[in-house]
C-alpha cells in the first residue's frame, strides 16, 4: 500500500474531511499508476477520488471499537521515532 496512507480511524481530533479527500487522491493514483490524469482521463480520475472519499468518509463514520483513542500528537511523535531508527536521522 501506499505509504502515504495513513490510518484514519479512531483519532481524537477525528479525521478531517482534507485529509480522507488527500487519502482517496492517493489511493487512486496507486490504483491509476498516474500521479496527474492526462485532459482525457481527468474526468473519470476526479469522479474515482470523489466516490473513494465518500465511501472511506462512510465507513470511518461507522465504525465502531471497544479500544482507547489515540491522540495524533503521541501518534506522531513514535512515527519520527521510528523514522530516525530507521533512517538514521537525528
């Protein structure tokens, strides 16, 4: 999957309808192999994005767990955590 996918569910603040829009773009480029849609796909591009956003906006409305919410903050931090083990940045 596209690592520019982030989970989206069960956050406190919950997910902003910008950031479910940028998922689904991202998730229909992978799936499209195109990053920009040429004039001749732009239509068909755009209407794919807009489903997706409203079928993942849907299901993150819906959803139901037992666990606590996570907070971005903290989130965040142990994401740059990882990313400096992994990368070896400081």
């Amino acid at each position: 999957m596209c690592r520019n996918i982030k989970t989206l569910f069960n956050f406190d603040p919950p997910a902003t309808t910008d950031e479910v829009e940028a998922s689904s773009l991202q998730f229909v480029r992978k799936l499209s192999g195109m990053n920009k849609p040429s004039k001749a796909n732009e239509e068909a591009f755009y209407l794919a994005v807009e489903r997706v956003a409203a079928a993942a906006q849907e299901m993150l409305n819906t959803l139901v767990t037992a666990a606590p919410v996570r907070d971005r903050g903290v989130e965040a931090a142990r994401a740059k955590q990882r990313a400096a083990l992994r990368f070896g940045v400081k």
